[in-house]
C-alpha cells in the first residue's frame, strides 16, 4: 500500500501539481506531446502507455498479492537491502525531479513546445545535467525494480531508457534550432547525464 501511496503523490506532485501551477502562473499548458504519429506524438503515447503500466503494476502489488506471480518476479532479487536502496532512489528521484523543475521555472514542459517561447536555463541542477528531470525518472524506474523486481519493471525500465532517450535526442534537436550557438555552448561544457566538471 504504501509503495501505492508514493506512486500516486510522485504523480500528482511532479505531473499535476507542477503543471497546475505553471498554468496558472503563465496560462500555458504545459503538457505538449501532440497526437500525431511523428516521432515526437509516438513517443508521448509510449511515455503514457509506460505510466499506466506502472499503476497497474503498483496497483497489483498493493491490492491483488496473489496475482503478483503472474508479473513473473525474479525472486533471487527480493532483498529488504535492495528494497531499502530502492526507497532511498525514490525520495531522491522526487527531489531531483521537484527542484530540476523549480529550476526550469516558465520554461517546464512535459514535451516539445513549438508554439511558446521559452528560455534556455543552464543553472542550477542544469549546470551539472543538461537532463536532470529525465535523470530524476530513470532514477525512480530503478528504484521500482529493486522494490519490485520482476518481468514487468524490467520492461518498464527499459522502454523508459529508449524512450528517453529518444525524447532527449528530439529535444535537442529543437533546442540548436530554438538556441543555436547559446546551446552549442551549453552542450560542450555540460554532459547529457552528468557533469561533475
């Protein structure tokens, strides 16, 4: 229940919180993949189909423990020491995710925003990390395998890795076009993951 619990508040306070008040602040919605079946629609779609499938995992797992054998759990993995490790990766996943966002400040989208302006930030977590919220969430994707090791949160884990990364090559493509010689210069000083430079 309570990995149920956390869940639902990482969702609400990282997607629907933060977008309420950027809406509210600027009257943009931040939620920008569109419907179409480019490369950018498609992986919108794969990004909710992977947040359903965590719910319905989490849901499994704090509701219905006889249907957890059909996640197929790797049961060699079930150790309270990579469980404690895991809820250790979730609380530093939701504070990563929370200030990389407050750091982004207006120019926070869930997506590419082709339509609003918006300023290139390279402060704060983003002088270490070009993609610090991305970082954030492979952060918490792991920490869902050691709580939960099984089939399905190792296909969470790597659907989320190439759909990020995906997501990551897409934005900075947009971005030297938006930025050009400004993110050049960004992108030389600081890495794509982590830059303790």
């Amino acid at each position: 229940m309570l990995l149920f619990v956390f869940f639902i508040i990482f969702f609400l306070v990282v997607f629907v919180l933060r977008s309420y008040l950027l809406w509210k602040k600027t009257n943009i919605n931040p939620l920008t993949f569109n419907k179409g079946d480019d490369a950018h629609g498609y992986n919108g779609k794969v990004f909710a189909f992977i947040s359903i499938l965590e719910l319905v995992i989490v849901s499994i797992y704090a509701f219905a423990p006889n249907w957890y054998k059909f996640l197929l759990p790797f049961w060699y993995f079930e150790m309270d020491i990579l469980k404690w490790m895991g809820w250790v990766f979730f609380v530093l996943s939701l504070i990563v995710v929370w200030l990389a966002q407050s750091h982004m400040r207006e120019s926070w989208r869930i997506g590419i925003d082709e339509i609003n302006k918006s300023e290139l930030i390279t402060t704060g977590f983003f002088g270490i990390s070009r993609n610090p919220i991305f970082l954030g969430i492979m952060i918490a994707n792991a920490g869902l395998f050691m709580v939960l090791p099984n089939a399905f949160t190792l296909l969470i884990v790597s659907l989320s890795t190439i759909s990020i990364n995906t997501q990551i090559r897409l934005e900075e493509e947009f971005l030297l076009k938006e930025f050009g010689s400004d993110y050049e210069k960004y992108k030389s000083k600081v890495g794509r993951w982590i830059s303790l430079i």
